[in-house]
C-alpha cells in the first residue's frame, strides 16, 4: 500500500473513531470496534493517539457481561476549545465552546461600522475580550468560525458583499489568522446555523434539511448528506433574494419584491411604522390588532418562500432561527398554513419545519461547528 493511501485510510479512521465517541460517549473500545467495522487494534492505537493529543479521555467503568468492566471513552471538555463568531449585521457576538458544542461563554458588542478596517478591528477586539474574559491563551483555541451574511467565498474567507453593512471584500480569514495566529473558517451566516442544526441538534446528520435564518435579511443554509451545499460560485442559500412581487418595494440587492423586503425584521417595522421588529411583536402580545395582522402576513409570505423552496429541494426538514422567529407565537400557524395549501403532495405538505432550539445563539453555536466539523470529520 502506498504510503499516501495508507495515510488517508488512518484519518479516515481517525475521523470514525473520533465522531463516534462524540455521538455515542460513553463507549468503549469494543463497541467503537464493533460499531464501525474497525478491528480493535486499530481502535487501540487511534484511541491511545486521541488521548495523547488531549481530544479524548477515559473514565467511569461501564457494565460487564462478565470479565473485567470496559473503561469508557468521551471527548475530553477541559483543554482544547473554538471560537464562533456571529459577525453582524446589528452586533458581533463571540461565544466560547468545548468541543462537543457546549457553549461556554459569549461577550456580544454592537457593530456600527463604515469600512472593511472598523469592521475588522471590532471583530478582533470581540474575540479578544472573550479571550480574556475566560482567561484563555490561544493555544488552547483550536480554530475560529465565522458566521457572515451575505455573500461569502468560503475557500478564500472574504466576505465578497455584506450588503446591510455596505461593505465588500473583507479579507476576515487572513485578517485573524494574522492577528491571533489561530486557523480561521468563514462562510454565510444562514449555512454556518444549518451546518449547527445539523451536527447538533440531535439529528441524523445524514439527513438533507435547510436552515432559513430570518433576521434582518432572510438567507437559507443548505445540507445534503451532512455537507454544506455552496453552489457554484457560493450564492446557494439566498432565499431572502427570491422576487415574491416584481413590483414590490426595491431590495438592498438592487431587484424589487424580494423575499427580504417582505419578511425581514425592518420590513416589519416598516409595515406597522414601528421603531423595529420587535417593538412590533411587543405589541401584538398587548393586543394591539394591526401589529397581530401584519405578523401572521409575515408568516404567509414566509409560508410562500418555503413551500417555493420544498417544491425545488424536497429536504427532510426546514429549521427556522433569526429575531423574526421570536414572534412565531403569530407566525408560524399561518406559516404552516400557507405551506399546506399550496404544497404539490400530501408529503410535501408534511415537510417537517421546526424553530431552532438554540434561539438567538444559533448563528454563532453553527459558526463554531465550522471548525468543529474539520476536527471530526475532515474528509
């Protein structure tokens, strides 16, 4: 065997091993061995590496059929930890996690920026005050994710066009790597949540499902086979850009009608002249009639861009996360309503849509899975 072959097959392995102690801990030797096909001196020696490397540790016995109890094997929470990072549009907040995803800290700032330099310079300082905040050296940090809306070139890590900052071709990736000498990952806000859904929110990661982060701007992150699905050039996922009324109101992407100027949380605002989205939900939750109208509207309209994306993806499920999610007590009846009267099939009508269970973290708990999908599954 060559030895280029050769190694590929010990990362493969590596990456088997170390996923299922993630899944399943905790486990022993023998069931990894048996669970995944390997022979048990090839677990034996990953195993004995992992734990070298400080990625596993054994502890408490387990049950025994008879003979000495099984140590068990879990991921180890103490030593190595990432950086995710939820850049914009409104705030950048930075959160801290072990590397099973538990979050562990966050420091959130407000982003009021003018140019790629301003922008840069408060993200730095955000991770920096986490840091710190938690006491940790950056050898500890084994990456950093960065979550960004718009569009971005996820092999290079530029944010090619943040347009509700205005900015364009942010060179993120090099920017931190320079400063914090730490790998950095970047990619689109709504597929780094999809990429966080996927890994952990309790689903077979092989399923096919799209996150739709509905903030300030709508976008979709999508996922087929437990991968992140980009498109040609990296524009897949832009469902905020769909034209729902060629003759609607004029979009920050230049186009009229699009989804985002329908569904967002500004447009909203704008809809019940109100100071935002959320002064908005405040009151439809006092009884006021109009803000309750121009709610279940939103959903509707949401309803129509999701049945448009079921129709075209057919995916197991659509998870919903962002601020205008945070009003699903008005839209997500109508929502499911509008997805039931115009789906194709029954089964299509039956399309599992669910809200996030990481709320407002979402974004940055996804961008911290882009450097933890590298870790145990990097091929």
């Amino acid at each position: 065997m060559q030895r280029g072959t050769f190694q590929l097959m010990k990362t493969v392995n590596r990456s088997l091993i170390l996923n299922k102690i993630r899944m399943s801990s905790p486990i022993s030797r023998a069931d990894i061995a048996k669970e995944t096909g390997l022979t048990p001196p090839t677990v034996s020696t990953i195993v004995k590496e992992l734990m070298e490397q400080g990625l596993v540790e054994e502890n408490k016995l387990g049950s025994s059929s008879g003979g000495r109890k099984p140590t068990m094997l879990h991921i180890k929470t103490d030593e190595f930890f990432v950086i995710g990072v939820d850049a914009g549009p409104d705030t950048v907040d930075c959160i801290l996690t072990n590397l099973t995803g538990e979050m562990l800290g966050i420091v959130s700032q407000p982003l009021r920026v003018h140019t790629n330099r301003e922008f840069l310079h408060q993200v730095e300082q955000a991770i920096q005050q986490l840091l710190d905040k938690h006491g940790m050296q950056t050898e500890q940090i084994i990456g950093i994710g960065v979550a960004m809306h718009g569009v971005v070139d996820s092999e290079t890590g530029v944010s090619r066009v943040a347009p509700l900052l205005g900015l364009h071709d942010i060179p993120i990736k090099q920017q931190l790597e320079d400063k914090f000498s730490i790998p950095v990952k970047v990619d689109n806000d709504a597929r780094a949540m999809a990429l966080g859904e996927s890994w952990f929110g309790g689903f077979d990661i092989q399923d096919s499902m799209v996150a739709v982060n509905i903030g300030r701007g709508v976008g979709a992150g999508i996922i087929i086979g437990g991968k992140l699905f980009h498109g040609a050039s990296g524009l897949a996922g832009e469902l905020g850009h769909m034209s729902i009324d060629p003759n609607g109101e004029k979009c920050a992407c230049g186009n009229r009608g699009c989804l985002q100027t329908l569904a967002s949380g500004p447009s909203i605002a704008r809809r019940a002249k109100m100071a935002s989205g959320e002064a908005v939900y405040q009151a439809a939750r006092a009884g006021d009639e109009e803000a309750r109208v121009i709610l279940e509207k939103t959903g509707q309209i949401l309803g129509i861009g999701l049945i448009n994306l079921i129709h075209l993806l057919n995916p197991d499920r659509i998870i919903l996360g962002g601020g205008v999610m945070e009003s699903a007590d008005f839209l997500f009846a109508p929502l499911k309503e509008e997805i039931a009267s115009r789906a194709l099939t029954e089964q299509a009508a039956k399309t599992e849509i669910m809200i996030s269970k990481h709320g407002k973290h979402a974004t940055a708990i996804g961008a911290a899975a882009l450097q933890l999908i590298d870790l145990f599954a990097p091929v």
